[in-house]
C-alpha cells in the first residue's frame, strides 16, 4: 500500500473558518455524548472541491499502510464516484439478522449527526462504507481477515462526486471524554496531508511469469454442476448458483492502484470497487446492481443468463439473440425476478418490471438484465433493502433455504464476500449496494479470483465450467499480465 509523507496539496488543506466550523460541530457532538452514559456521536462537516478531483486518485495517493480504504465508482453514471480513507467508527455483526444490527448503529448515529454542510454541495456528507459477506457468518477463512460478515466504516474523510460536483466530508465519532480541540487538529492535519496523482499504471514484467491455478480441479466443478442438476430434477430445488475460485501467484506484489485504474476504464458501465482491509484489499467491476435507493424511490436489476462478446459486430449481435430465444437463460432470469419483485412488494407502494428481458453488455460478456424499481411505503434504508434482497438467486438459489447449506457443501470454498453486497449509506438512508461479482481478493503477490454460474434443470456441467472461465476472463488478463 502507498505510504505518504506529510507533505500534501495545499488545494485540500482545511481553511481557518473550516477548521471553525469542524471544532464547533465537535464539540456540540461531546456535549451531546456526555448527556447519555456511553452515548456516541457523529460529528462531520463537508467542504467543496475543484470539479477536477479524482476521488479515487486522491484516497490512492494519500491512504498510510494501516489504514482501512474505499473506492466505488460506476463512471458512465454521471462519473458517479465515492472514495474513503480511515475509520471513525468500525460497525460489524454476524449472524441472521447481521443487517438490521449495523444498519440499528449506523441510523443512531445518523439521526444524532452534527454535521455542517456547505453550500452547493451535491451528494456529500457523511457514509457508512463496507460490504457484507454472501453467509451469514462468512468469511471465516484466513484471507478473508478483516472482511467480517457485516462491516461497515464510518471514514474519517470521504470524497463524493456526481457530475461535475465533488466535496469532501470529514467525520470523527466521539465521546464525554473526547478533547474536540485534538480531534479537530488531527482531521485538519489529515486534510493538509492529502495528495492526488494519476493512478499507477499497469506495468508487467514480460520477463516474470504469472501462475494460475484453480483450488479445485476442473472436474470437481463439473461434479458438483452435476450434482446440483440431479437435485433439481428431483425436484429439492429450482436453481442453485455454485461458485469456483482461481489464484493467480505473481512474481511481484500486485497494484491495486493500477488494477482498479484499468478496471474502471475497460468497464466504466460497472461498479468498480475497492475495500481495503488490513493486508489484502477486494477489488471488482460487478455489473450486478442489488439496490439503489433514493428518497421513497428504489431500483435494483435482476441479471441472470449469460454468453460471451465477440469483435465481430454480427457475431456479437447473433450471441446476444441466442440468449434471448434461450430457455435454459429465460428461466434462469424469470426465477430472480419473481423473487426480486416478491420481496419489494410487502415495503412498497408498487413494484414494476418489464415483461421482456434486455441484453446487458459488458466488455467481455453479455447478460439477461430486468430493471426493476418500486416506489417505498415506509422510509426503509439502504442496508435494510440490501439485507431483505441479498442474496437474490442470482447468486443463491431458488428456495434460498434449501439451496443455502447446498451451496458450500458442492463449492467446498469460503465465499467471504464473494457475492455480498458491497457498497454505502448515508445519514437519510440513502445509498447503493451492488453485488461482489467478477472480483478478486488480492493481497501480496496472491490474488484469488470469483466466478459462478447458475445451475437450473438441463444445465450441462461442461457449458457451465466453460461460462465461469468468460466471467473469470474480467479480472485474469490484467492480474495474470
């Protein structure tokens, strides 16, 4: 990880009535924590920056080797951008009702904030920043360390930008017995520290070969497919998606910098993101969209059906239709959007999605997608949504409780937050959870890549292992360069 001097760009150094303004809100937050025995409180403002920032370049340049970081970007969405460094205060739980637990700490917090906005800032303030993992207590494997099955951050700084808006909110979670004066002085010396340049480019060396293998042989996969197939056609279940995981070992350690710079060049219609955790960090572009909500209003996408891309434009288009006119993928699709709708239903006012499906295309690989966006009855906030979608049978399965204990049983691998939500909330409730999908956890010269495919009745298992190496191939040509 980058490690900076305290030497900084001047252009985020806090000015005298923004340092003013952070220790008034600091100190109004311990006078409010010292009114409730072992009460915490959020304190936070926010301040505007030139429209030129690169949050993503600026957490890069700046972030110190212990600590915890965030970057989540969907670019072709009006350069929509997030990115965090720090931590105010560190939400985790496990278990069933792991969601409902940090979204309890985070909406506290939220509806106690003394935060000080500045004028025309969009989309800033303080967030809670994290993911959690696909199981209810997953992640219990040694790589997945500091990934626990719900985490959020809230940073002590964070960069937002949506157009041409960017601000910076500084946050500190305090006490009675906090000093605000100190607090104060070490986010304004943070802010004074921070630097931005141009993400690190990816630069191999031809010279050093990468390595990669599977944690499973290709036969293993292919059983388990068939397996599953078995199970369903006896009727247990609908569908099941089963997952494989491939390292890649390097001679050199990896760049998270440079693979998330060309991660969101190469697939600016995904949601890049990175979370850094102590030695390793996860990093994707999901093209999976598990909730975005805004006001009374939420979204999310079922994708579920999948074929490659190809360079020749008439091929391309051809691939895309066979997956149309495809049963096996049109059933795949309908089981995740019957879900979907059926969970919204009970929170909203209505629920609405198209009869038809679209074609979705990534760099690599084309998608059955359904947008599907329901008007809230009740102020239910993002983690909330997140906790009653997640997981939805695109990456679970069809009934969910039975395909639940089936799943690592056939994998035979720790998920940690492969296919979790990852993403961020902020103090109305708003935010936006895509799932870990086409991601990687690297960590030194090691990086372990995720891939799964849905299984349904008629599934071959040899077509399915052939579907996980084009999901595989988002990530495998920029780590194994």
């Amino acid at each position: 990880m980058t490690t900076t001097s305290s030497k900084g760009d001047q252009a985020f150094a806090l000015t005298g009535d923004d340092k003013e303004r952070l220790l008034l809100q600091i100190t109004a937050a311990i006078k409010e924590a010292r009114r409730v025995q072992g009460a915490e409180v959020l304190a936070a403002i926010s301040v505007v920056l030139p429209a030129a920032t690169d949050p993503s370049a600026v957490i890069a340049a700046s972030r110190r080797s212990d600590e915890a970081w965030f970057c989540f970007e969907q670019p072709e969405r009006d350069h929509a951008a997030l990115a965090a460094l720090g931590c105010a205060k560190l939400i985790e739980a496990a278990g069933a009702d792991r969601f409902a637990q940090a979204a309890a700490i985070w909406n506290g917090l939220a509806r106690s904030a003394h935060f000080d906005g500045a004028d025309g800032i969009v989309g800033g303030g303080p967030v809670a920043v994290g993911g959690f993992a696909f199981a209810d207590d997953g992640g219990k494997a040694p790589q997945w360390l500091g990934f626990a099955p719900a985490s959020l951050i809230v940073p002590e700084l964070s960069i937002s930008r949506r157009g041409s808006d960017v601000s910076m909110t500084f946050s500190a979670v305090v006490t009675a017995d906090d000093d605000a004066l100190q607090i104060a002085e070490r986010l304004s010396d943070r802010a004074a520290s921070l630097q931005q340049r141009p993400l690190a480019m990816l630069d191999p060396d031809p010279s050093q070969q990468s390595s990669v293998v599977g944690t499973m042989p290709p036969e293993h996969y292919e059983q388990a497919v068939a397996r599953a197939v078995s199970l369903i056609d006896a009727g247990e279940l609908e569908k099941i998606v089963l997952a494989r995981e491939v390292q890649i070992h390097s001679a050199q350690p990896f760049s998270v910098d440079a693979i998330f710079g060309v991660l969101r060049e190469a697939f600016s219609g995904c949601h890049v993101f990175a979370v850094g955790r102590g030695e390793q960090t996860l990093i994707a572009a999901s093209p999976e969209l598990l909730v975005r909500r805004e006001g009374m209003r939420a979204a999310t996408l079922a994708l579920a059906g999948s074929t490659r891309r190809s360079a020749d434009p008439a091929v391309d288009s051809h691939l895309g239709e066979q997956l149309l006119r495809s049963a096996k993928d049109r059933e795949e699709q309908q089981i995740v959007v019957r879900r979907i709708v059926q969970t919204l239903q009970p929170l909203s006012v209505w629920v609405t999605a198209p009869d038809e499906p679209v074609i979705a295309q990534m760099a690599n690989i084309q998608h059955l997608a359904t947008p599907i966006r329901a008007q809230l009855r009740d102020q239910v906030g993002a983690i909330e949504l997140a906790g009653a979608l997640h997981p939805t049978p695109a990456v679970g399965g069809e009934p969910h409780d039975v395909a639940a204990p089936l799943i690592p049983a056939l994998e035979g691998l720790d998920r940690g937050w492969y296919a979790g939500p990852v993403g961020w909330t902020d103090l109305n409730g708003d935010g936006e959870f895509c799932v870990a999908l086409r991601c990687a956890l690297v960590g030194g010269n090691i990086a372990r890549c995720y891939a799964g495919v849905g299984v349904v009745s008629g599934s071959d298992p040899a077509a399915e292992l052939a579907e996980t190496e084009v999901k595989l191939a988002a990530l495998l040509p920029v780590l194994a360069s």
